[in-house]
C-alpha cells in the first residue's frame, strides 16, 4: 500500500523486479566494459566477422551467468520460485549488456564489407567503444542530475574505462 511518502510495502516473499532500477543502466556500461575487454584481447588475425561473432557471444555468455546467478540469488532470498514475471523481468535486466555490443559490432562487421586491415578496424572499433562509453557517462550523470564538473568527471571517467581497454591492446599486442 502506497504511503505518504508515496513508498510501497510489499508483502514477505516478494520479489519487486521494480526495486532496483540502476540494474540496466549499469548493465549496458558493464557491456561496454567488456566489450573494450574482447576487443583488446582479440588476436589481430582472428578476422573481423570472428573478432564480431566472439564479441556478441561473449556477451551472451556472460548475461547467461548473470541472469542464472540472479535467479538462484532471488529464490534463495525469497525461499521459492520465480514466476513468471520475476523470471522475464530477472531475463530481461541483464540484456543491456549484451545489447551494449551492438554498435561497435556493426562497427566490426562494416570494415569486413569494406576491407579494412583488421588491426586497424578493431583499434577504430575500440575507440568507438571509448565515445559510446563518455556517452552513456554522460547521460548517467545528466540522469542522475551531476552538472558542471562533476559531470564531465563521470564522463571521463567512463571514458577512462575504455582508454584502459587501448592500454590493455597495446601491452597485449606489442
């Protein structure tokens, strides 16, 4: 029942899918942390349609662990099943973190059509990654109503995140 303070009481045992909605938000930076991460650990001669198809399944696997941890984490909490909307709602948080590949991955598979040296495109792939990054740190802020320099803070360091991903590719690969 709502409050005065406009708050909900939920009966014991109940799951609130509701109740935490920083879940995707930070599910598609995660995203796009890891997608820095397969990037600079992919072999340069691993072939751009490869470097994309173990990007995008990477992504996949690591969503499937999170969605199984999340789901065994809430029926030991609430002590029974999901049903099925706390099931579809548990799928569907995490799924911002696969979707996070998407742009770098179509990125990827452009400079295949286009031919581009794989080196090259997965450094022009990783610097994409890098602006989606700043990009999302700024609409997390903006959100989360960070003006001025705490603003441009959360965005360079969500940037930062992505140039530690160039830094990881440069110790790997040379």
């Amino acid at each position: 029942m709502p409050t005065d303070a406009g708050q909900h009481h939920h009966h014991v045992g109940a799951y609130d899918a509701d109740a935490d909605p920083f879940v995707r938000r930070s599910a598609y930076l995660y995203g796009l942390i890891i997608t820095g991460s397969v990037l600079a650990a992919a072999p340069e001669d691993l072939g751009l349609v490869r470097v994309a198809a173990l990007l995008g399944g990477t992504l996949v696997v690591y969503w499937s662990a999170e969605t199984y941890a999340d789901c065994i984490a809430a029926r030991t909490v609430l002590g029974r099943p999901l049903d099925a909307h706390e099931r579809r709602r548990v799928l569907t948080d995490g799924f911002p973190l696969v979707a996070a590949c998407a742009v770098p991955g179509v990125v990827l598979l452009a400079e295949a059509v286009l031919r581009v040296e794989p080196a090259l495109a997965v450094d022009v792939a990783l610097l994409v990654n890098v602006v989606l990054l700043m990009v999302v740190g700024w609409r997390m802020g903006t959100a989360g109503g960070l003006t001025g320099g705490k603003r441009a803070l959360t965005t360079a360091a969500a940037g930062l995140l992505g140039v530690a991903m160039i830094g990881l590719k440069l110790v790997l690969h040379h």
